[in-house]
C-alpha cells in the first residue's frame, strides 16, 4: 500500500503523516493487490477537512470528511473510504454462485 499525505496551507508533521499511514493499512485488508491513497489534509478556518483518492485496480474512489479536529476528520474519513471499498468488492464478488433457495430446491 502506497499512502501519499500532502497538507493545503497546512504543515503536515511527521505524527499527522503516522496517524493517517496507520488508518489507511487497515483497508488494505480488502483488496490483494496494493491500493494506492492520495490524502489531503487542509484547513478551513473553524473546520479541519481531509480528502482521500483511493485508486484500485482501475477504479477510483473519492471521499472527503471535516470535523473540528483534524484527528476525527482522519477517522471520518477512512470510515467513509471502507465503506466505499466494502461495497466495491461487493459488486465484483459474484454473488450468484452462492447458495440461494432457487438453487437447492427450498424455493416455492
């Protein structure tokens, strides 16, 4: 995985580039392959917003979250990046191979 942090108008310290590294691992458990993240963290004046491009396997994902911490923003934010990615892997999972009551005969 592959996690690039940039600040707009906002220095980003190495515990801020750590804290986001650490929250965006735990979404590289839904994908084999590597994600690629693109994190923005900026500053509007009484909000702490931050942004995220995810690029998987061809697709791309965006989301963005604020809050009046910076920290709970992150959180925010890579909540709403797994959601998106857990019903991504649920549209490429074929869902029909599974056991449905039409195919083993419970049906009607």
């Amino acid at each position: 995985m592959h996690v690039e942090t940039h600040g707009h108008q906002l220095e980003v310290t190495p515990a801020l580039r750590d804290y986001v590294d650490t929250k965006f691992q735990k979404l590289a458990r839904h994908f084999d392959r590597p994600l690629d993240v693109r994190a923005q963290l900026s500053v509007d004046k009484p909000q702490h917003k931050a942004e995220a491009t995810v690029l998987v396997a061809g697709k791309t994902f965006h989301a963005d979250a604020s809050a009046a911490d910076m920290y709970a923003a992150i959180d925010q934010l890579t909540d709403k990046v797994d959601r998106l990615l857990v019903k991504h892997r649920k549209k490429v999972v074929d869902h029909h191979r599974g056991e449905s009551p039409a195919r083993d005969g419970t049906f009607g």
